[in-house]
C-alpha cells in the first residue's frame, strides 16, 4: 500500500497515510481536527543508462575526445 502525505488546512500540519490506491482518506487533522488535504511533492528525477549526456552521443573513434599524441617530443 502506498504511502501518501495530507497537509491539514486549519494548521499546516503534515502527516502520512498508508491507504490504497481507491480509497480515500477522510479522517480530520490530529493536532487541530481540522480537514486535511493531499499534497503533492516534486520528485527528483534520474536518469539512467546511455543517450542522456553530451559524450553519450559522440563518435566512438575517440578522435574528437583524446588529443593526438604525434609531435610531442619525448624528454
């Protein structure tokens, strides 16, 4: 069962509730009785696997990445 959170509109207070996907959450706020509505956060977004990132898209050769290494004088 997910877990939801419901912010009371007389105090502010937030609290969680464990309740089904359907049902509905009707109970007042337990520090002023007053009602109690769902608040919604931002998640964070990730990003997994390959094509997000700049050098994700670049040639494979490694032409463009690593700089040559011809005419560097060996000391």
């Amino acid at each position: 069962m997910p877990l939801y959170e419901y912010r009371c509109t007389a105090c502010g207070a937030l609290t969680d509730v464990r309740h089904g996907f359907d049902a509905t959450h009707t109970e007042p706020c337990e520090k002023c009785g007053g009602p109690l509505v769902r608040h919604f956060n931002a998640n964070g977004i990730v990003f997994k696997g390959t094509g997000f990132y700049i050098n994700d898209s670049r040639s494979s050769n490694g032409a463009e990445s690593a700089p040559s290494s011809e005419g560097a004088s060996a000391a």
